[in-house]
C-alpha cells in the first residue's frame, strides 16, 4: 500500500519550455550568498540535485560546489545555481526557498512535478515492507 504521503516525481511532460529551470527567491538567495561569503571561494555556486533515496524513492540535496562538464549553470538572483543533466529532468520549474520558523531552519524546494511529497520528517520503512529499514532522508 503507497502512503498518499509520498513523494513520486516524474520526469517532466508539459512543463513550458520557456520555463525557468530553477528560481530562487530573495530570501534563499540571501543565505546562499551569506554560505558563499563564509566559503570565500568565488568559483563555488550552489548545487541542487536530485538523489535516489528517503522513503519517497527520490530526494533532494544542495550544496555549494564548483561547476563540472554537463552542468546547467544559473545565474539567478545574483548566484549561480548548478544542476546536473540528470537532476535536471527532475527539477523543471522548481524554487528553491529558505525558511526560517520555530520548527527549524533550512532551505525547502517547491516543485510542480512532485505529485506528493514526504510530510513525516521521521518516516522509515521495515524489512518487511521490500527492503532493509532505513531512515526517510528528509534530514529530520
């Protein structure tokens, strides 16, 4: 049985194509270019990819890095935003966001093509459920 609470992303079928990959609001920006600043590296961009895992077969990951051959790279929001050719089909339309609220702090993706996502923060699944238990990857 699937948890209406998971995250099943698809590769993308009607998206524009004169949508932006990725956007990145000023907020996230902002922490991005104060994460850059403590880098003090000006070749470092942040990196958004798309990695198997978490209890919703597909998860995200960012962190800052320098680009690599078959990168998209972004100029948005005053950083550079690199995906690789593989996130990429996953990321279409996506913005990238930083929130700050009493339950934590960190950055958050919004995506159209995610049909449903991870709500539980703590999820894991049992042996018994197709697999070794294993810890749901949302970094909670």
């Amino acid at each position: 049985m699937i948890d209406e609470t998971e995250t099943q992303i698809q590769a993308p079928t009607d998206i524009p194509t004169d949508t932006p990959m990725v956007t990145v609001t000023a907020t996230a920006a902002e922490k991005v270019r104060e994460l850059l600043d403590q880098e003090g590296n000006d070749t470092l961009g942040l990196r958004v990819f798309v990695a198997g895992g978490g209890c919703s077969g597909l998860q995200y990951g960012m962190t800052l890095d320098e680009s690599q051959d078959g990168d998209e790279i972004l100029e948005t929001a005053g950083i550079r935003v690199l995906v690789d050719e593989m996130s990429a089909q996953y990321l279409m339309g996506s913005e990238i966001d930083y929130v700050d609220s009493l339950m934590g702090a960190g950055f958050t993706v919004s995506n159209p093509l995610a049909v449903s996502t991870c709500g539980c923060g703590h999820s894991f699944k049992t042996a018994s459920d197709g697999g070794d238990a294993r810890a749901c990857g949302c970094g909670h």
